[in-house]
C-alpha cells in the first residue's frame, strides 16, 4: 500500500439542519451538533498518525478537522475539494420549487448528462475536473503515507465515483451524512474503499 486516505464529510451546519441549500457559495460555520460531531471525530481517531490534512477552502471543513489541526498536523487548503457550487438554489430553502428543480436535474445526471448545472453553478463534469486536480496533488506527496481528507457531500460522492471507477450517475450510492468516514487504500495507482459510511464515532 503506497497511502492510506481517511475522506470524512464536514460536521453539521444550520443551514443543513434546516434543509437550506448550502453550496461552493456559502460559507457557515458549524451548529452545535456539528461541533460535537467533530468532537467525536477527534475523540475516536485523534491517535492517527496523519501526516498531513487536507480541506476544502470553506471554513466548516476547517472547523471540522480543528482538533488535528491545533495538533500540529501540517494543513492544506485545496479549492478542488470545495462543495459543487448550486448556482441560483445557494441559500434558498428546500421548498417545492427547489425539490422539482433538484430532481430535474438529478435525473439528468442520473441520465448520463454530467454537463448539467444551475445557472451560477457547476455540473458534475466541472467538479470532477478540479477533484482530479487535488488528487494528483495528494497523491503526488508520496512521503504523506496516511492522510486525512474533510470535504462536503456532493463533492465526496463524485469523488468516490472516480476513485471507484464508477459512472458519475452512481454518486447516490455513498451515503454521506455530516463527519461519516470512507477509507480509502491506494496501491499501486489503484484505489480500493475499504471502510464505507463508517460514523461509529457518533455512536
């Protein structure tokens, strides 16, 4: 095995328990269950040897990996991990006019049309381009051997369609509710999940 990578989603924020759509263009900060959440986190892996960390740009990642963080474990921002930006929705509540838009547009990308996007935001296609960015830059640090990923859902979950090597139109197979865990082992420039959906810690 050449690297070892621990991809956790960002804890909970308020617009996520009150159903706001929260995108690449919002950025808030953690709830109280989100922080505990992270707390738990910490808590159950705070004794992994990581050498390095990586989030996204957006500041509840951050929060989420803090414990590592103020640790010492040395720390990179990467905007190819940032959330698929939701254009026009960012900020607007889940109402019965964002549950038919989002479900247009999850047919279409369930459809094979990965060039979908809101206006003002991204497709799928557009994420996948800036998420193969931070991988070869993650994977090209090969004295980082084991290395902790924060990022958000919909961005983790085409994420770990291409580390998959699946379709795009299977990213709703991977759960990802807030701090849940996927390992992932690369070997050989082959990439193997062999922890999915892990939240013991929340237990």
């Amino acid at each position: 095995m050449d690297k070892q990578i621990y991809i956790i989603r960002h804890g909970e924020t308020d617009l996520n328990k009150q159903g706001i759509v929260q995108g690449r263009g919002i950025d808030s900060d953690l709830n109280d269950t989100g922080s505990a959440q992270a707390a738990a986190f910490y808590a159950k892996y705070k004794d992994i040897s990581f050498d390095k960390v990586y989030t996204s740009k957006l500041v509840r990642t951050h929060q989420t990996v803090k414990g590592f963080i103020d640790g010492g474990i040395p720390w990179a921002q990467l905007a190819g991990l940032d959330e698929l930006a939701w254009g026009i929705w960012e900020g607007k509540p889940n109402d019965a006019s964002a549950i038919t838009a989002f479900k247009t547009i999850m047919d279409r990308w369930q459809s094979g049309d990965y060039d979908a996007f809101f206006e003002g935001g991204e497709s799928p296609n557009q994420v996948l381009s800036r998420l193969k960015e931070a991988v070869n830059i993650i994977t090209s640090k090969t004295d980082e051997k084991l290395v902790l990923v924060c990022m958000h859902g919909r961005a983790m979950r085409l994420l770990l369609c291409h580390l998959s090597n699946k379709p795009l139109s299977e990213m709703g197979d991977f759960p990802h509710l807030n701090t849940t865990l996927y390992k992932i082992n690369l070997t050989d420039g082959l990439f193997q999940i062999v922890e999915f959906n892990n939240t013991d810690h929340l237990k």
